[in-house]
C-alpha cells in the first residue's frame, strides 16, 4: 500500500512510499493528526544514498510488526536532509547534545509541538549487544505516552527551551593567534603514517586542507605544507579513491584510506577537486592534476542532471551489499584482461587471491610507489567497462543550489590551474542552471530542483556557497556580470539571514517557516559552514569593490566567528581560512586594459603562482560604466589608448600605475609574503 509519500519528489521519501508504515512527509497535515489524535511523532531523517539508511528500512520500515506499532500508536514522519537542511541540523543538534555523537538515519521522538524527548541514529529492530532495539523503544514509549505523558511532553519542553538559550559571547577577536592555534590543534591531530587527522573513521575535511596550506604560505611553515601533501598523496592512493573510474567516496572505515564508505557525494567531489587543485598550483605534484582529472571526469560522466545541474551523489549499495560494485576479486580481473596485463593491473593495484576486504580487493595504491601510466589507465579503463555491466548503482538525481554551487567553485578553479577552458564551460552552464532553475522572479533562491520542479525556500548554504560561485566566476573570467550578481545574492542574504544585533547568520530565512528553534551554525563539518563561506565573501567583495557596506559586514562575520571559533578553532578551519584575508597582507590588482580580455601574460602568470590574499579586477573601455558602479573606486583610474596599465592597492592607497610587467609580477610577491616570495609557489613550469 501507498502512503503520503507517493507524490513526493525527493528520491529518498519516494524508496519509502510503499512501506507498511503510514508516512507523511514535514507537513501541517502530519502535526494536525498528531494534536487531534494525541499521539507522538516519530522521525526519520535521512538521505537516498546512506547504506545505514537502506539498512533500518529494510530490517524495521519494510517490517510489518514495526508498521503495525507505529501506525498504532505514532505519527511518523519522513525527511529527506538534503531537502530540509533546516529540519536536519535543528533536531541533529538535539541528537549529538543528548547522545555525543549524530548521524543518518537521524531518529527522533517527539511531541505534537514538535519538542524533542528521545534522539538516536540507526537502531536495530530488536535490541542486541546492548543496544536498544527500535521494537522495544517504541513498545516503551508507547506505554510512557499513556501512563507519563507529561513528563515525556516537559522533557521536550526543556530541551527546546535549551535550543533557544542565548550565547555567551566568548570575547575572543580576529587574531593571528587564534589562526595559528587553530593550525596547531591540526598539527597534533595529524596521523603522519597515513596523512588525515584523528583516528577510524577518517574524513576527507578538504577544508582543513585548504587553510593549511594558505596558512603554509602566509607563514612559511614547512610542516603545515607536509600535512597537505602527505594527506592528499594518501588519499588519493588509498580505496577511498576510485582507482579505476575516479572520485572519492564519503570516508574512510580504516585509519589507512583503504576501506571507503562507498557512497560518492557531489560535495566531497566539488570540495576535494577545489583542493587538489590548489595543491597542484603550488607543488607542481603530478599526482595532484590527475587525480582533478579524474575526478572532474567522474563528476562529469556519472553525476550530469538531465535538464542540467549536477545530481547529489551515488549510492554505496548495490544488489543490497555495501560496495559491491566496486570491488573485484583476482579472478575476474584475469577474466577481464590478458594473462599478462592482469598479472601487471594485480601486481600494481594490491589484487590478490586472499583479498584485502572480505575476500574481495578494493584497487589501491597504498603500497605502490608510482603513479599510474598510459598502460595502467588503458587497464583501468577496461576494467571500467566491465564494473559497467554490473547492476548499476542508484543515483539521487536531485539538484541542489549549494552542492552545485560547489561544484561551479571547483570547475571555475580547476579549468584555470590545469588550462582545461571545457571544464569553465560547463561551470557557466551550472551557473546557468541555478539561474534559470533555482531562481524565483524575485531572485530568491530555492533548495533543489527535480523532474520539472523547484522547492524549499534556500537556506544559507544556498546563498553564500552561489555567491561564492559567482565570484570565482568573476574572478576566472573577468565577466563584471558575475560580480554584480554575486553583490546581490550577498545583500538578499544580509537581508533574510543577517542578526544584526548579535552577529552571524541564521540558518534559514526570517520568512521561512519556523522551527522549534532558529540556529546559527558555525562548526565546518563536512562542509564549510555558512557563516564561514559568508565572511569569505564578504572580504572578496570588500576587496574587489572597495564598498564600506561589505568591510562592516566582513568585520562584523568575522568577529563573531571569532568568539565562536575561541573554544575549538580547528573545528572552524574555513573561518581560519577567511581570516587570513583580514590578517595577513592582502593586494587588490586593477588591471586597465585597453582590450576587452585580461592580458595573457597575467593569466599565465596568476596560473603558476599561488598568490592568496589577492584580488584581480579587470577595467575596460566596454565594461567601465558597469565595473564603476559596482566598484566606484575604479572611476578615478584612467585606460589608456593602447595596451595595459597596472595599478596595485594595498590597505588605503594605489601605486601610480605601471606598464612594466615584471616589476608587476615582483611587487605582488613582495606585498604579499615580502622579500622572500611565494614559499612553494611554481617557477611556471608546470605541465
């Protein structure tokens, strides 16, 4: 039988709509019948390609003594995260502040009025080894909620009412030192036998990546430099790469990269390209452009939307068993290939007849000094054309604003650094998509778009993360449409997100619906949080414009990620990241151009060095009106008749300008990281 879940379009409740249990999807309908019919409601957040996910429901939701319970005594809801972020992160808060710990399938007991009095991830049906079992809870709790309702229902009460308890302001400002406190938490985390930091499971975290090594280069410091490259040699060595058709996969099980979680996620992919690409620029490190390569590659082939847009993710499930897909066994890689091309493809990606993760191999280069050559990814290939014959993995075919959004970062940044001008293409036709597609005619954002329809007001995420996009749009062509439209999606976010009073950016919009509590998130998780991708925009626009508005607003983020960061400054690495542009030396270049394009001494130029804590902006005859309204400094900087003239603006002044490019490309090395130059920056010999 079908229940309220038949006509949604999320992937995710649509698995669910043929269960015995009798879901609603987040609705007034699903609370009205809870009040009228004085029962609890139990929810179920998740997502469609989390294996732990697939696994509850076909031990519980698929289970018709579970059924008969809930629909019995419950109201049950279903929540697809990716969907409803907002939901996600108000009751996940509740489960890590009442558990220690949070993860999909996110489970929830709660009141009519929606306060929370039970939070938990996965349960088994029954309970085993200790763990209560989901029968056994719901058999409780059925039994609480008729003979102690009411202290069930004050739980709930007090535990929103902590939701909504105001912060202390830690004090704490802006500081180098609390950038470099942040660096050494990573330094002591750091596992340097196999790159990363703590212990199993291990997460990418692209993001810490990503401010050590600005923080490799504002300070010179060699061993943050070492953390980056050893961690990102180790993964993209390790199973959690895709050593035969490219991508990463959510974490790893093992302290070594070898054992993945093989789901693979927009995100990860978007913010791992960012990376690597990064990494690339500054170590010349082959390794680094063909793991881009190839990941770009997967993006590209395996998570394109049919009407545009790149899908959310792929599952780690296929046949019912976690990574099957992936994995091969000695004997069909000898099926698949000669005897002397298997022998070699064995040898080189760790293949043997034992296996190395429950009698089956997942292909790695952990022990494996080389990279792969043009044999290896001709072998590679061949066994990609089998691995497609299996049972094809089932992907979530949503769109959603903010993991595009990272993708278009990823795809603007990489086409530069690796001189790949197709991938900016598609860049521009994901920027095209949200516009057109995830776009109301008030330029309001949604959520996500699927089979001809968008939805859910957009959360923060949604607005910094485009804002973002579009300015490294700017930033890759010089297009001044890019930077305008970027300053408005920044001033609707001030508008709809902003806290004035006390600092930061709620979650979701003043206009949104509103839930037990209406929280401001700062903690980068597995992704950058808002607020952090906000003060970074703030202080590209700051610089890029000059406009008062962005620097009170970059200062205004910046200080309350600050007192937020105070406790646990590694935890807020992108916000680290944000405030090396407030911290360290920062250049603005106005390059006036009497030719409509960037010089291509420049561009090659700003290819093969490194130069964070620099802005680039391009002045011409064709876009001075524009470029003066949206930067009104640049009105007061003339474009000559014939060639270009350079002007350098470091704190409150400009150089006069110079024609000289070399004395250019020396005093940007100087401004930024003085006398010494760019540590680790490429001599422009890059491939």
């Amino acid at each position: 039988m079908s229940n309220q879940l038949k006509d949604q379009k999320s992937p995710y409740l649509l698995q669910h709509a043929e269960n015995p249990v009798f879901w609603y999807p987040w609705c007034s309908q699903a609370f009205e019948t809870a009040r009228q019919e004085e029962k609890p409601i139990f929810l179920s957040i998740g997502y469609s390609t989390c294996h732990w996910c697939h696994v509850m429901a076909h031990e519980s939701f698929e289970n018709e003594e579970i059924a008969r319970i809930l629909n019995r005594s419950f109201v049950s809801i279903k929540v697809d995260r990716e969907e409803r972020p907002d939901i996600d992160a108000v009751y996940m808060t509740v489960c890590q502040a009442m558990t220690g710990s949070g993860g999909w399938p996110l489970t929830i007991l709660m009141t009519p009025k929606q306060n929370p009095f039970y939070a938990g991830t996965y349960l088994p049906r029954h309970s085993r080894y200790g763990y209560l079992g989901l029968s056994e809870l719901l058999l409780r709790v059925e039994k609480l909620w008729q003979e102690q309702r009411e202290k069930l229902e004050q739980t709930g009460k007090e535990i929103s009412s902590w939701l909504k308890s105001p912060r202390t302001p830690s004090g704490a400002e802006p500081s180098l030192e609390l950038v470099r406190r942040g660096a050494e938490e990573l330094f002591r985390t750091f596992d340097s036998r196999w790159g990363g930091f703590g212990r199993a499971p291990k997460f990418p975290t692209p993001h810490n990546l990503t401010f050590l090594l600005c923080y490799a280069q504002k300070e010179q410091n060699e061993k943050a430099m070492q953390i980056v490259t050893k961690t990102l040699e180790c993964m993209a060595r390790g199973g959690i790469y895709d050593q035969i058709g490219g991508g990463f996969s959510r974490y790893s099980t093992d302290e070594q990269w070898l054992i993945p979680h093989f789901e693979k996620m927009l995100y990860d992919n978007a913010l791992l390209i960012d990376v690597y690409a990064q990494a690339y620029q500054v170590t010349g490190n082959a390794l680094f452009l063909s793991v881009v390569r190839e990941t770009v590659s997967y993006v590209l082939r395996e998570l394109p939307g049919a009407e545009g847009g790149f899908c959310c993710g792929q599952d780690a499930d296929s046949e019912g068993v976690e990574g099957k897909y992936y994995m091969l066994t000695k004997e069909e890689v000898f099926k698949v290939l000669n005897e002397k091309d298997a022998e070699d493809f064995c040898r080189f990606f760790d293949i043997t007849k034992e296996g190395n993760f429950e009698g089956k191999n997942i292909p790695n280069l952990l022990r494996q000094p080389d990279r792969k050559d043009r044999r290896m990814e001709m072998l590679c290939r061949q066994i990609y054309h089998y691995r497609l014959t299996r049972t094809s993995l089932h992907r979530d075919d949503k769109i959603l604003t903010a993991w595009n959004s990272l993708m278009i970062v990823a795809l603007a940044k990489a086409s530069f650094l690796c001189r790949e001008p197709a991938w900016l293409k598609d860049a521009v036709k994901a920027q095209q998509f949200v516009e057109t597609h995830l776009t109301d005619e008030r330029g309001r954002l949604y959520v996500r778009y699927r089979d001809k329809e968008a939805a859910f007001s957009g959360n923060l995420e949604d607005y910094a993360y485009y804002a973002w996009a579009l300015l490294e749009l700017y930033q890759i062509t010089w297009n001044a449409d890019f930077l305008e439209k970027a300053a408005r999606i920044a001033k609707e976010m001030i508008r709809w997100f902003s806290d004035s009073r006390q600092g930061g950016f709620y979650l979701y919009a003043s206009d949104s619906e509103q839930l037990i509590s209406r929280p401001k998130e700062t903690w980068d998780g597995a992704l950058p949080s808002g607020n952090s991708v906000a003060a970074h925009i703030f202080s590209l626009l700051s610089d890029l414009t000059g406009e008062e508005i962005w620097q009170k607003e970059r200062d205004h983020t910046m200080q309350y990620l600050a007192e937020e960061a105070a406790t646990s400054p590694s935890g807020h690495s992108f916000a680290l990241f944000s405030m090396c542009s407030l911290l360290y030396p920062s250049v603005q270049l106005l390059c006036a151009s009497a030719e409509a394009r960037m010089p291509q001494k420049l561009q090659d130029f700003l290819c093969q060095n490194s130069l964070p804590g620099l802005t680039v902006l391009l002045l011409t005859p064709e876009n001075k009106e524009q470029l003066t309204r949206i930067a009104p400094f640049t009105a007061h900087y003339p474009i000559p008749d014939r060639g270009v003239r350079y002007y350098l603006c470091q704190g409150h002044g400009c150089s006069a300008g110079s024609e000289d490019f070399q004395k250019l490309a020396g005093s940007l090395k100087v401004s930024l990281f003085g006398s010494s130059g760019t540590p680790g920056a490429s001599d422009g010999s890059n491939p």
